[in-house]
C-alpha cells in the first residue's frame, strides 16, 4: 500500500465487484482505488492527491463576480 494512496498489485488483474462487473488490467503493476474518491473505481485514477475541500488563504483572491 501507498500511504495515503492506492493498493498496488502485480497485475494482470481481473477483479469481480459485487454488482458482478468484471474489470480487467493487463498493466504489470495495478494501482487499486483506497480512497473512494476515483471516477474509474475499482481504478485509482490519483484523486487522492486533492484536497477534499480547497482552501482558500486568507484574504487571498476570490472568484470573480
């Protein structure tokens, strides 16, 4: 595992979720979604690298009215 970050397993891969898809990858290291936040579950597509809520600094800019 990544800390933070996805599971990494020896590919390829077939997995079957519980609906009954069937998801497949022939990479040689698959990076499995930990997070929940990835739009192509079961596959981590590195949203875990942004913050749930941006922040803003700050008296910092704002968006534009």
């Amino acid at each position: 595992m990544v800390a933070g970050g996805p599971l990494l397993v020896e590919g390829p891969v077939e997995l079957v979720l519980a609906d009954g898809t069937v998801c497949r990858s022939d990479h040689p290291v698959v990076a499995l979604c930990m997070c929940r936040r990835s739009r192509t579950p079961p596959f981590c597509d590195t949203s875990h690298r942004r913050r749930a809520h941006p922040e803003r600094p700050p008296g910092g800019p704002t968006a534009p009215d």
